[in-house]
C-alpha cells in the first residue's frame, strides 16, 4: 500500500514461446536491472499475479537483519548433522549387505 509518491506504471510485453518476458528498458534502468541481474518470481495464486523482484545489492541490503535472533545457522548446522547421520546409515546398510 503506497501513501506517499506512490505511482502505478501500467505496462505491457508479450511472452516468447519459450516463456520469456522482455522487461522494457525504462523499468530496467529505474530497477538498476542488467545483464546478469537475478530475478526473484514470486506467484500470488489468490490474484493470480506474478510478482518479478530483482536481486540486486540495495535489495540484499533491505534485507540485512531481517532474520536476526532467528536461530538461522543453528537450523541449518542441525539439518545438515541429520543429513549426515541419514547418508551414514544407507552407507551402513549397503555395507552390512
């Protein structure tokens, strides 16, 4: 929701039969989007939208301390341990036969 300077630019491209989209320069240049630049796609089902993010540094950096106290690393050493502790049981049971 946009309460100040909020302005809604109504564009239209035509997708290639290979599914790719041309974003016009205009949107490229204001995005800081270039060759190369990671796209996030992001489906909302309930309006049917397609939601088109650029992953560029400002965008890195508007998510800086977003997940902190999370216990983030934590999970993942976790997840990878139990990973490690599922590889070594089929490694076990593929010896054992």
């Amino acid at each position: 929701m946009c309460y100040f300077r909020c302005r809604v630019v109504n564009m239209e491209t035509t997708a290639t039969t290979k599914g790719q989209v041309v974003i016009p320069s205009s949107v490229r240049k204001k995005l800081g989007i270039k060759a190369g630049t990671r796209i996030q796609v992001e489906v909302d089902e309930a309006s049917s939208q397609i939601i088109l993010t650029p992953i560029t540094r400002e965008y890195i950096h508007s998510l800086r301390g977003m997940f902190k106290g999370s216990g983030l690393v934590k999970e993942l050493e976790a997840s990878r341990a139990r990973d490690r502790e599922r590889e070594d049981r089929k490694f076990d049971n593929i010896a054992k036969k």
